[in-house]
C-alpha cells in the first residue's frame, strides 16, 4: 500500500470518526448501533480511527442522518471537497454545547415559536 492510500484512508477515518461522534451525540454506542444496523463493537471501532469502513449501506445511513447524500458523505469523508456545514447544522451543535438552563431557555422559545406556526398553519 503507498503512503498515500495510507494518508488518504487516515484521514477518511479520522472524518469518519468525528462525524459519527457528532451523529451519536450521548446516545450510547449500543443505540447508535442498532439505528445504523450494526455492531456497538464497530461504531467503538470507527470512532477510534482503527482499520475497516463501513459497509455502503452503513454509510447510505450515516449520510441519511446527517442529510447528506451518499455522494456528498463521501466526498466529506475522502476530503475532496470540504461541504460547507449548514445553518441547522451549526445551530444544533451550537445548541447541544449549551449548559442545560441556557439550553432549556432554547426549548421554551422553540416550542413557543412552533405553537404559533402551528396555529397559523389551521
């Protein structure tokens, strides 16, 4: 193998790792798991950069929770072309590293707003 396949797979699985973090959120490796429809001893795998990939119906998965299509997943994961994150994206990380009062703050003014598009929609 050259030392830029090695290069290139080192830093798909460093993309992929931080990527399925960012996915699993503090669900636990076992729920993260079954909603990817694999093993909890893969996804601990994956997150620590060690060998293997997932298999394309794993990664049409993660692309789909993400948002992504498979393409786009993988272009991301190859470092082609960096994607540029989304709005909703950077919100919900945003939101995620909040402590929990501010958070809650976040929850109440979301679902206010949502009762009243709510109402408008009737």
């Amino acid at each position: 193998m050259s030392a830029v396949t090695v290069e290139l797979n080192s830093e798909f699985n460093k993309r992929l790792a931080a990527l399925l973090k960012e996915l699993r959120g503090s669900s636990s490796l076992r729920e993260f798991a079954e909603k990817l429809g694999v093993l909890h001893s893969d996804i601990r795998r994956w997150e620590s950069e060690l060998k293997g990939e997932p298999k394309l119906r794993v990664l049409a998965r993660i692309a789909a929770l993400r948002g992504w299509t498979l393409d786009e997943l993988m272009t991301y994961l190859e470092g082609e072309a960096a994607l540029a994150p989304d709005f909703t994206s950077q919100l919900l990380s945003t939101i995620r590293g909040l402590p929990f009062e501010t958070a809650a703050q976040v929850a109440k003014v979301a679902l206010e707003t949502m009762a009243v598009k709510g109402s408008q929609v009737n």
